[in-house]
C-alpha cells in the first residue's frame, strides 16, 4: 500500500504535490456555504442539495465491498434535476451502536475530516497543529495535519447540541490518530472509516441508511457531493479546506446548526433555506 491510497482528499489547486487517492475526491460544491459579508447563515444556505448522474446501484451487487482505491465523481446537475440515488437496503446490523441515554431526544450529525475539519499532507509544513507518525508497508511516514479555523469552538458547539459521528472515508490507522488530536472533549460518539463506505461506482458513498438512526433526524456535513449521493437531502455541504486561515465557515454554520437542532426533522429546514 503507498501513503497515497491513506488519506481520501480533494486535489489542492494550491499544490503540485498533493497527497490524495488515485484520482480526484470528485465535482466540488461550487458555492460555498461560507457566510458573506452583511448577510445571515440562512441567506447562504441555497445550494446544499445536489444532484448527480449516477445510476443506481445494481441488484446484483455486492454494494459493502471495497474494490481497489480509485474515486471517481459524477457531475453536479442543477437543482431542478436533483435526483435522489437509491440506495441498497440496511444491513442486519446498523454501523452505529444503540443512542445512550444522554443523546435520546438529539438529532444525529455525520461530519467528515479531511477538507472538512482538517488539512493533511505528507509533505512538511511549517505551522503543522499535528504530525502523525503512520505505517506503510513497514515504514513510518509523517503526517502533517493543518486545523480549520475554529475547528474547536465548531466541534464543541456540535457536542452540545447533537450525536456526533465521524464519518470518513480516509483509514482509520490514519484517521483514528487525528481524531484522537483533534476531538480533546469527546465529541465523536462513534468513528466510521473507509470500511463503513459503500464503494459504489468508483466513490466511497457514506451510506445514511446504514448508520440505525432515523433519517429524518440524520445530517451530514461534508465537501464532496460524492460522499453522500445516496442522501443529498440530509447534507449541508461545506466548501474544501486546504490553509486559508481567514476562512470563517465552520463558525458560520453554527447558528444554523443551533437552529437546526430545534426543528422536528431535518427536511423541513433544509428544503427552506434551499428555496430560499
């Protein structure tokens, strides 16, 4: 296995060397979620469904196997053609263990890592937060590993307010140690790694319906449309991170996740403020 084939990232326009999957994370979110000047949270939020030409998973298919590490996106359609990609049927045994007791009453987010809450890259840099040591092959190699700007008041807010999974589809001997940086409150609930994935036409699709949690109380923060084509209802894009450390996104989004957190379902406020 090559340090390549670790870390499922989005191509940095920025870098010549970047460390990603064989080819691109796919179509990016073209807007930005992040808030304007003089303008609300909810004012921003229009674009978070998105469509895709992606044919539905054949009958016929084992869809929970993981063939060789290659991603491919479909393209992102306009939202008039949104269309909702079925998915195969939930597993016996759901990804995610039984709601404690603590989180009974609280909707469920699904946030992913790299682009979204943090920046990695096997080529050294300077203002690293972290530097993860990872075995390849016998070999340790240094992760370098760049937080989003108010990653930390992000993730605390979420805690407060929801049941938080990370949902991921880089491996877990990379991912599990960043988390482990990166979550100092105990956030996380459950971690999902590529295995959790559903590879479905060249993308690690993470599939909702998986997770045993009621879908209307299910949303997901992500960059890549890819991730979540089985459910493009249930996302709230994010645009990809690389080191822009005056982006304001994830402190943006958190009055509408404190909005959102009061509503009955998550549908209702998302097809809202997609209208909008």
């Amino acid at each position: 296995m090559d340090n390549t084939s670790i870390i499922t990232q989005v191509t940095n326009p920025k870098e010549e060397e970047i460390i990603s999957c064989t080819q691109d994370k796919g179509a990016q979110c073209n807007i930005s979620l992040k808030k304007q000047r003089h303008r609300s949270i909810f004012g921003s939020l229009f674009c978070c469904f998105r469509g895709y030409n992606v044919e539905p998973p054949s009958s016929n298919n084992n869809t929970s196997s993981l063939p060789p590490l290659v991603e491919e996106n479909g393209a992102i359609q306009k939202r008039d053609q949104v269309q909702v990609i079925p998915v195969p049927s939930p597993p016996g045994k759901y990804l995610l263990p039984e709601l404690k007791v603590s989180d009974y009453g609280r909707k469920c987010v699904v946030i992913d890592l790299d682009e979204t809450l943090v920046h990695s890259s096997f080529k050294p840099i300077n203002n690293a937060d972290f530097i993860v040591p990872v075995e390849i092959d016998g070999t340790i190699h240094q992760v370098y590993v760049l937080k989003r700007p108010h990653v930390d008041e992000f993730l605390q807010k979420m805690g407060e307010l929801y049941e938080c999974v990370l949902f991921t589809a880089s491996l877990a001997k990379y991912a599990d140690p960043v988390a482990d940086l990166l979550d100092r409150w105990g956030v996380f609930k459950a971690r999902l790694f590529r295995e959790s994935c559903v590879f479905h036409r060249g993308n690690y699709v993470k599939d909702l319906s998986r997770l045993g949690r009621e879908l209307g109380k299910v949303i997901i923060v992500d960059n890549s449309p890819a991730s979540y084509i089985f459910h493009p209802e249930n996302a709230v894009p994010v645009q990809s991170w690389f080191d822009d450390m005056m982006d304001t996104e994830l402190l943006d989004l958190i009055p509408f996740f404190e909005a959102l957190s009061r509503e009955e379902d998550v549908y209702s406020m998302l097809h809202k403020l997609c209208n909008r």
